[in-house]
C-alpha cells in the first residue's frame, strides 16, 4: 500500500507558485505577441512578484524566526524554502531583465524610447530642467541623515535615491541623503507623448538644487518592500473598522523584506542603508534595467500606441439577455448562465440598478468582496438604501490591498441607510452572491446571481468567471438562510441546495471525488480552479487516478500535485492556462454526478474550504450544463495557451502537432461569441439556440 503522505507527492506551493509567475514572464518573452501586450506581461510579473515578497516571504521569514520546522505536505523547512526562491529568483531576473532589454529595444523600432537624462538633446534637457522646477521640486523630499536627522521610516514600495555628498566649502566633509519619490509623481516623465525618462535620471542632475551647498559624489536609486500581511486580533476589537484602519497604517511601517536597487549601486552605499534597514543580503536584488516592473503599465497604456496590444474585445450581450424586457420576466421564464469577459457584466449591473429603482423591490442582498474604485453597483445599492428598500451589505474590510477602497464603500453605504455587516469573527467572507427580493401578485419573488468572480465590471472584463441567475426557489430560499446566517448568530451554516464553507464545500467535493473513484476507468473529473494545496483534496484525487479515473485538472496558479508518478497520477493531467485574460473560474465536472456541473467561489486550498465562507453551486439547468462541459473541453484541448505540468514540477508549453489544428480557447470564444451576437440580430431566439450548439461543438 502506497503511502500518500510521502511528501515527495507533493510540489512545495511557493515554488510552484513561482513557476506560475514564470509562466507569466514566459508571456513576455513569446514573440508572437504584439510588443505592448509582451510588457504588460511583464508588468504583471513585477505586480506578483511585489505580493508574494509582500506576503509569502514575509509569513516564511515569521515561521522562521518563530522557529517553526514543518510548514507544508511537501515537509520542506521555511529556511529551506527561503533559500531556494532566493535562488530561484537571482536566476530568473537575469532572464527577466534580458526580456525587457529586448522588449525596448524593438519598441524603439516602433517609436518609442526610454532614455536616461543624458541621452536626450539639449533641447529635451531644457524642456525636463523646466518639467522638474515646476512639477517636481515643489513635491520632492529631501532627507539629510546624520546625528540630528534619523534615517526616515520608508513605507512600503517606497521609491527614491540614496545620494552621497560632499560639502562644496570643505572637501574633508561628506555626508549621506535620501531623495524620497512620492507616488503622486508618475513613474517616468514623459517626452512628445514617445519618450520616457525614468524619473530617477532626472531627479539625479538636480541633486544639488536639492541639498544647496553640497556637491553629488555617487547616488543609487532603492525601491524597499515590507510585510504587508496585517494581523487583525478580532477577539480584542470593540471596532472593527477602527483596528482595520490602524492595521493599514501599520502595514506601511512593516518588517522591510526586500531591497532593490540599481546595478551601479557600490557597496558603501548598499552598506550605508543596510545599517538602518537591516535587509538579508540575498534579498537585495541588482537591477541593470529600472526599479519597480509594475511601472510598466504606464508605457502600456499609451493611446498613441494601442496598435502595439492585442485588439480589443468587447464583451456581448446575447439573447435571452439582450432584450428590453424586464430582467426579472427573463429570469422566470429560465436560468441564466454566462462565461465572462466573452459574455458581457451588464446584465449583473442591471439586476441591481433595476432592482434599485423598482417600486416593487423590497430588498436587495449582496457580498462585496472586490468591487472597485467608481462600482456602479455600490452606486445602486446607496440608491436602493436612500429611497428606503432594505438593504444589507456584506462588506469583507479583510480583502487583501482592497481593504481601503471597502472602507470607503461601507462607510458610504452605511451613511446611506444600508444595513452594512464588515464580516464574519474569524473567517473571510469571499462567497460571490446577489438576492433580490420584489412583490408580485401580492406575494414576495426572489432573484439571485451567484459567481466566481467579484461584483467589478473593471476586472469582468480582463477576468473569465462564471455568472448563474436564477429565480428558482431552492436556490432564493438558501440564498436567504445565507444571508441570515451573515447578519445574525447560528450554530447551524448548513444549506439545502447551496454548499457552504467552512463545513459543507470540502465533504461535498471529497465525496463526489469518491463517487467517481467508486466507477473507476467510467469515471471522469475535470476541474479548473486557482490554486490547488488541500492535501485532503490532492490525496483523494490520487486514489481516484489508482482506480482509473481519467482526471484533467485546469489549474492557473499554485499546483502542490504532482503529476505522472507511477501507480499514482498517471491518469491525472494538470494544465495552466495563461493568455489576454486571468482564468478564474472555480468550476467542476464529475460525469457520474447528478447534477455534473458545479461552480463555486472557493478554489481546492485549506484557507478557502475551511477558513472561509464560500459557496458552491450545482447548475442544474441542461442549456447551462452543456455550455460548461464544453467550455472544459475546450481548454483541455488548448494547445497555444497552455502549459502542462512535469513530474518535477515545472512547466511545459504545449503544442500543437503537425497534423493538429491550433486550439487557442480564448481567440475562439471571442469568435464563438461574435458569431452567436451577429445571428441574433438576423435570427430568432430558437435558431440562434441551435446556432449556438452548432458552433460550440464545432469550435
């Protein structure tokens, strides 16, 4: 008997998490790619990568100062782990730096340039001498550091310069600064609309101006990042959001974990900060590019250029959620499924705002976990509140780098009149569901609208997840026992048709992983998720390969499975999906299933199933079945976005073969999509039905 605790079953999750990222930079670095869309790529590596120091070093170096040994199935220690992604990443930025040295170079070829202070002409000069005087000098912060003047607490992703000096009246006397960067000044200074100065080359030539007196003798350019991971002690907070502003602030203040600087940095300069931050050695990391990849967007988002990205894509309505009648008729007469960004987030914003201004609305329901800066949706829901319908929030202040902008939202939204609840004592609220209760006939209807993604038509547009609107009363009911259980007190989070987290999600999923092993090579299971880590969940996938279970796992990011190891996975294959848009659905198919299709908000990792409130839905509806199933199939079949995962943990583009047609799932659900939207301007509602078979099983 083949013990399945061996922890030689299992990936480590942060260094398959790192290889997720460099899955990400392998996007950057793919040819065919317009060259904006290859930096964006490279943007998004940066922003990651940010993140993961931010939390995931930061939490390994805690255990480790904690003297924890063990911290995963794979049984490696937090200093082992440390010293192989310091490893790791040392030996991927010079593979990174290389991609965006490349990436530059031929942008010049199409226009545009990023230079240095220096290698503009005189006239440029001038027009940045000018540009610094009138929009930099007056908000830039020099720092003298000596006996007097302490070394300043830098608050995390700080950006700016160490600068040594010496005094123009007495050469003997030299003396370190700091130019602090302030964010309200963009990352590069912009020449003509095509040229780009790193901010930090022009702030250098005017040191002097900003230390008078003193003469510049060397200067490096720093970016610092600290654990931003906030400990939030619920039990001992009266005021919730009064401890959570307070933890925002501490976040700033945080251990420093990294320190990046410039490749010409000498050592007395990197020893001079180190005295004061205090970094580890292997976490400073030498750019010979610029600091602070995330900076990227701005060169991405130029107009001028927009020919340089991927051609735009927007999202369709298509029937039966094209029509003008009342979203509500629709969802009585049938369920609603849609797949995002292909289909369009309009009909979600409409239920609401509908459902704000209807007189016949008595109440509307939501969980707001990532809702955006200017949400259209919060907007209906103040609304709602301020024409007097009974409206409850469940506004989760603990969603990570959003917890601001949900700050502002339930204080708005509290203001209102809303009845606003700002989570629940020791879980994170992450389920994604909407209930609006209206009178009809005299008596009280329910609609809902359960998802994997967040209420925020920004990120519904880049984001492929999964919407299911109905009105069909097992669901409404559950919906409402959920919602009670949010805003009051019960020993009993147990729903009917519904599955939710943290004591239904994990038995249901393991049991149908059962039932399937129980049919051995008749059984089936696809799944696409974010993340799979639950060793519960891993193991039991591992005895439903023994038995013959033919297993496709589409997983984007982190992968603790591993895949072809004898008498164990060698029916499981895992593939990643990486394209223009963020996979993110939670969604599975268990042939032998009743219901066969179900989506969820929660991904196959312990803080989700058991540390969270999540919900898990069967779709129940044949029309919506069907269109999932094929929409798996079609990404198992993916051979120009995917990649596989290695016995050893890495990843493999997959290919075409020479006598395949080139399946690239994203480009054909954009013409799926396409399709079915111009037929239903020439067709009826029942031959755009059949049309839409037709072509997906064609696709």
């Amino acid at each position: 008997m083949l013990n399945l605790k061996n922890p030689d079953l299992y990936n480590n999750r942060e260094l398959s998490w790192l290889q997720f990222n460099t899955r990400v930079l392998k996007q950057a670095q793919d040819k065919s790619l317009p060259l904006l869309e290859r930096l964006k790529f490279l943007a998004i590596y940066g922003t990651n990568l940010d993140e993961f120091y931010m939390i995931r070093i930061a939490g390994l170096k805690k255990l480790f100062a904690a003297g924890v040994i063990v911290s995963g199935a794979d049984r490696l220690t937090p200093l082992q782990q440390l010293r192989e992604i310091r490893k790791y990443l040392h030996q991927e930025q010079q593979v990174l730096e290389h991609c965006l040295v490349g990436i530059l170079k031929k942008l010049e070829g199409e226009g545009i340039s990023v230079k240095s202070y220096d290698d503009v002409n005189q006239r440029e000069k001038h027009t940045l001498d000018r540009y610094f005087r009138e929009n930099i000098y007056p908000v830039i912060i020099p720092i003298a550091i000596d006996a007097t003047h302490p070394f300043p607490n830098l608050n995390n992703l700080s950006f700016g310069l160490i600068v040594k000096l010496k005094d123009i009246d007495d050469n003997s006397i030299e003396r370190f600064g700091i130019v602090r960067v302030p964010r309200v000044l963009s990352r590069f200074v912009e020449l003509n609309h095509d040229t780009y100065i790193p901010i930090e080359s022009l702030v250098a030539q005017h040191i002097e101006d900003l230390f008078p007196g003193y003469a510049l003798l060397k200067y490096a350019s720093f970016r610092v990042t600290r654990n931003a991971d906030m400990e939030i002690e619920e039990e001992e907070a009266d005021d919730f959001m009064e401890i959570l502003e307070e933890g925002l602030k501490l976040r700033r203040k945080g251990e420093m974990v990294r320190l990046e600087v410039g490749s010409d940095t000498d050592e007395e300069i990197i020893n001079f900060f180190n005295r004061h931050a205090n970094v580890y050695k292997n976490d400073i990391y030498k750019f010979h590019t610029f600091l602070n990849l995330s900076s990227l967007w701005q060169i991405v988002g130029n107009i001028s250029f927009a020919h340089l990205l991927l051609p735009p894509f927007k999202p369709k309505n298509i029937p039966p959620m094209d029509s003008a009648e009342n979203i509500f008729l629709t969802l009585e007469k049938q369920d609603i499924t849609m797949y995002h960004p292909y289909h369009s987030f309009e009909p979600i914003i409409r239920l609401i705002q509908t459902a704000s201004k209807d007189p016949d609305v008595v109440s509307i329901k939501m969980t707001l976990y990532r809702s955006g800066t200017n949400s259209p949706i919060v907007q209906a829901l103040i609304y709602a509140a301020e024409s007097g319908k009974q409206v409850t929030v469940m506004v989760e202040l603990k969603a990570r780098f959003d917890e601001e902008t949900n700050l502002v939202w339930a204080k708005a939204l509290e203001k209102a009149g809303a009845h606003v609840i700002y989570g629940i004592r020791g879980f994170k609220v992450h389920a994604k569901a909407a209930l609006v209760t209206r009178r009809k006939n005299g008596k009280l209807k329910q609609y809902a609208h359960l998802g994997t993604g967040n209420y925020n038509p920004s990120t519904a547009k880049i984001y492929t997840d999964i919407s299911y609107m109905t009105s069909k009363d097992e669901i409404t009911n559950d919906l409402t026992r959920f919602f009670h259980f949010l805003t009051g007190f019960s020993k009993k989070g147990k729903l009917d048709e519904l599955y939710m987290s943290p004591t239904q999600i994990k038995p249901k999923i393991l049991s149908l992983i059962h039932n399937e092993t129980r049919k051995g090579v008749d059984g089936q299971i696809i799944a696409k998720v974010n993340s799979l880590v639950d060793e519960d969940v891993i193991r039991a996938l591992y005895k439903a390969s023994q038995a013959g279970v033919m297993v496709d796992l589409i997983v984007r990011g982190i992968c603790c499975l591993k895949t072809g190891i004898e008498g164990i996975s060698e029916n499981i294959r895992v593939i990643s999906i990486l394209g223009r848009y963020l996979e993110h659905p939670r969604v599975f198919y268990f042939k032998n299933d009743a219901a066969k299709i179900y989506i969820s908000s929660a991904d196959w990792m312990p803080r989700n199933l058991v540390r969270r409130i999540e919900l898990l839905t069967a779709i129940k509806d044949k029309e919506s079945q069907n269109q999932i199933i094929q929409i798996l199939k079609l990404q198992c079949s993916d051979n120009v976005l995917a990649h596989e995962l290695q016995s050893d943990g890495s990843y493999i583009k997959v290919k075409a073969k020479e006598d395949e047609k080139s399946i690239n799932n994203h480009k054909l659900l954009e013409e799926y999509v396409n399709k079915i939207y111009k037929a239903s301007k020439k067709e009826t509602q029942r031959s755009v039905s059949q049309i839409t078979s037709k072509l997906f099983m064609e696709s």
